[in-house]
C-alpha cells in the first residue's frame, strides 16, 4: 500500500526542490504586503498613472481645470484637492472636481480634457481605501510641515529611497536574483530583521550593507548577485541627515500600525 504512495511523495518532494528558489520571495511577500503598496499596485492596474504623471514624468496640461494640469501624485498637490483623509476617499470613490478644486477663474470655458473618472462602480471599498493610503504616501499628505520627519521625506525623495523601497517605504519593488526577490520596505517585519536599531541603520545607510550582512557569506552571495543594491550616502550626506532619514522611517512605522 504505502508503495503505491512512493511516486506521489517522490513527486511531491521534487516540486518541492523546484519552487524553493521562490520560496522566500513568496513568504515574505505574504508577510510584509500592506495597504500602501496593494495601492500602488491597483494605481498601476486601473490607469490612475496614465492621466496622474508617475514621479518620473511631467504633469498632463489640462486647460480650464483649477491648476492647468492633472496633478501627479508625487508633488504635494494634494493639499489643493483635498481638506482631509476623507476627501481623498471621495474624490477617488466620486470622481469630478475635488472638493477645494472649483474650476480656475479666467479658465476656458467648457470642461477640461481630462477628468477624474468615479470609481466606486469599479472598484470595492477596501481597494479605494487602499488607493487613497497610497495617494496619501505619494503626496506626503500626512508628513508635518517641517522638523526632522520633512527634512527626512524630502531627503528619501531627492536620493530615490522610494523609488527602490517603494512608496512610504512599502517595499516590493522587484529586485531580481536577491534572497527574497524584491526590495524590503521599511514598514513591515523584514525591516526588523534587516535593521537591529540606529547603529545598524546608519551601516546601511552609510556603507551600503550592514556589518552582519557583510559578515554573512549566504547573505552577502545575495546582496552581491542582485540586480539592485543599497547605495553607500557616506558622501553624498549631510551632518543630521541621518538623522531625518531614521525619524522619517519611524514616523512612516507608526503610521502603518495603524492601518494594518
Ligand atoms: C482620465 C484621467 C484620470 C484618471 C484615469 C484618474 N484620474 Fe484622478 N484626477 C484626474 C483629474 C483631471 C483630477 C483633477 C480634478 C480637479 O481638478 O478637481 C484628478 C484628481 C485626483 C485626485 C485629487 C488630486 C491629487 O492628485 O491628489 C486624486 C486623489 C485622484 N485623482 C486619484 C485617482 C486615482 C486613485 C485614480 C485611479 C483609481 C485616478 N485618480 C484616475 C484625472 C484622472
Ligand atoms: C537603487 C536602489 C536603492 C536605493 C536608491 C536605496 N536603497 Fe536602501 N537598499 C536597497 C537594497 C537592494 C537593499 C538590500 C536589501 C536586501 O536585499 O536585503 C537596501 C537596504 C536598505 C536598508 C536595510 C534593509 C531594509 O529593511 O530597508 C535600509 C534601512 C535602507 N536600504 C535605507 C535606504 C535609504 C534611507 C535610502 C535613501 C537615502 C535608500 N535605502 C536608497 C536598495 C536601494
């Protein structure tokens, strides 16, 4: 009886064998998956980026609309459009012009070219609550106006922090060859695992891999052979910007407890 079982399990076990390259990847994509990047994502899917430039790229003109063009989602236009985190849930779930976006005085007459498509027909209510985690995160809506935490957002910007540890630090940028298949973020578990505290933060920061991964032969065959690599800042940094940068992440750590 159990011989019978044998070719099953031999079977079994080399599927195993096979898939365990993907193995980490997927385990801790399940685990780190949170509301910013699943927005981000459904950004991408649902043509939000076509008419809302992605960071890279200019802004669309669109005459007779309040400011002339449809607002990327990278520039902290937000505060124009929207008076509070439920605005942005409307203006996404309604369509139309935002609440703060009556048409430009002196603007042409007739609509605008581009509109803002309502969505809630298209899509659920958690997607939309996701999308507009994102927007929020792309826009730096909740960052404060200034003290270390802004100067620590605007540093992530002009260094593109984000652009490999996704936006907000949500992680889950492809990053082909590497142990887990993906860039961390700095907002989930793994971050934990990656980062012991300050002093290790400023090891990646400042020489590009921590003293423990560079002491770890499996780890570093990993972070040699990927496609992406954390860059050295050692000279590219400021005095204090280390510090902005770490009470930025801290400050973007709690605000992800609180939507998970
Ligand atoms: C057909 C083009 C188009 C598409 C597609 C589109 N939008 Fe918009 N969106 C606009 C325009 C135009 C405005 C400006 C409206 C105004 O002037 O009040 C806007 C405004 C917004 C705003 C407020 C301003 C800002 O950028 O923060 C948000 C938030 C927003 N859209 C989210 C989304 C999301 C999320 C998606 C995808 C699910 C999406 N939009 C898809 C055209 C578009
Ligand atoms: C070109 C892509 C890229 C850029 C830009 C980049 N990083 Fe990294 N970073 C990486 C990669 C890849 C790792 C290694 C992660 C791994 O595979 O274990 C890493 C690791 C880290 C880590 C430790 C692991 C973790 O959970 O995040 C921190 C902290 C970090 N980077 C912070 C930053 C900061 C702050 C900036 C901007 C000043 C930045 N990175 C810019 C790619 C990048």
């Amino acid at each position: 009886m159990a011989r019978r079982f044998l070719p099953v399990f031999a079977a079994f076990c080399l599927i195993l064998a096979a898939t365990a390259r993907w193995w980490p990847g997927w385990y801790w994509k399940a685990r780190t998956i949170n509301p910013v990047r699943t927005g981000a994502g459904l950004a991408l899917k649902n043509g939000c980026l076509a008419c809302h430039a992605p960071l890279e790229r200019e802004q669309h003109a669109d005459p007779g609309s309040r400011w002339g063009s449809v607002p990327s989602f990278y520039r902290g236009n937000l505060m124009m459009y929207a008076g509070g985190p439920g605005d942005v849930r409307k203006i996404i779930s309604d369509g139309g012009p935002a609440p703060l976006a009556p048409a430009a005085a002196g603007a042409a007459p007739g609509k605008p070219p581009f509109n803002m498509p309502a969505f809630k027909n298209r899509l659920g209510s958690g997607e939309i609550d996701d999308l507009a985690l994102y927007v929020m995160a792309a826009d730096g809506y909740l960052i404060p106006d200034s003290g270390p935490v802004a100067q620590g957002f605007s540093l992530s910007r002009k260094f593109g922090c984000e652009s490999c540890h996704g936006i907000g630090g949500s992680g889950g940028t492809p990053n082909p060859r590497s142990f887990t298949l993906a860039v961390p973020g700095w907002t989930g578990a793994d971050f934990s695992h990656l980062v012991s505290g300050r002093g290790e933060f400023d090891e990646w920061l400042l020489d590009g891999r921590s003293k423990r991964m560079a002491g770890n032969r499996a780890a570093s065959f990993f972070l040699d052979r990927a496609n992406l690599y954390m860059p050295s800042f050692r000279g590219a940094l400021k005095p204090g910007d280390g510090d902005a940068l770490w009470a930025y992440i801290q400050f973007l750590r709690e605000e992800a407890k609180k939507t998970r």
